[in-house]
C-alpha cells in the first residue's frame, strides 16, 4: 500500500524514514504511525487511454484515503497540413521527398513520382480520417 499526504493538489509519498514530532525517527514506519503522521492510503483509478484527450490527474480525499481519479480533456483539433506533413515525415526526409519531386518535373510519368503521388493521397485521406476521429471522439 502506498500512503501519501496531499498538498496543492499534489501528493506527497511517504518514506521508509519518518520522524515524529518528539523529534524521533522511525525506520519502515507502520501504517498506524503513517496515518498519526497525516498519510491516508492512496487509491488509484487507472487512467483510460483515450484519443484526442488530455488526462489530468484530479483527488477526492476521506478520512482514512485519498482517491486518484482521472478528468480528461478534449485537445484543440488536429489541423490538416501539420498532420500531412507529420506522415509524410515518417517514410522520407526532405532531400527525399524534394528528390522525388524533381523527378517529376522532368518526367511526369517517372513511377517513382506516381508512387510519390499515391503516397501523398494516402496521407491526405489519412489525415482526414484523423480529422473525423476527433469530431466523433
């Protein structure tokens, strides 16, 4: 069991060396003398992970417990170009991607360019799917 103190809305993990207010110490001190020092045992909701949601830790403290729930957050939508851009990243760098292009310029027809091409649509119609992920999450 793990017991805490919470303060500013932050918890404070007891320690295996607590000193009393005699002046004393107490080494692995029992959960008896942890609640006569302030501690209460902590009860934690596992977060859910969820798309397009912040979590934020939030606590609800009783007598002997105090309760870590979780509050969650939509985060601001996604914008188009920065999530294009994002996918494009993850399979080619710039000189690549400017290579390919080049390519293209020269010879429209060149398949490396229309491979560039597709990929590209993909990532667009990724992008969009990601959109319409948040609007119904």
């Amino acid at each position: 069991m793990k017991y805490v103190k919470l303060e500013n809305n932050e918890l404070i993990f007891s320690t295996n060396v607590e000193s009393l207010e005699d002046g004393s110490v107490v080494f692995n001190p029992t959960p008896e003398i942890l609640e006569q020092l302030g501690y209460k045992e902590l009860v934690e909701e596992a977060p859910v992970q969820k798309d397009w949601y912040y979590q934020t830790p939030t606590y609800v403290e009783t007598d002997k417990t105090i309760i870590r729930t979780w509050e969650y957050t939509k985060v601001d939508p996604p914008i188009e170009k920065r999530l294009i851009d994002k996918k494009i990243a993850e399979q080619l760098d710039t000189n690549d991607e400017f290579a390919l292009i080049n390519k293209g310029i020269s010879n429209p027809n060149d398949p490396d360019y229309l491979n560039y091409r597709q990929f590209i649509e993909d990532c667009k119609f990724w992008a969009l799917q990601q959109i319409e992920d948040y609007n119904n999450a």
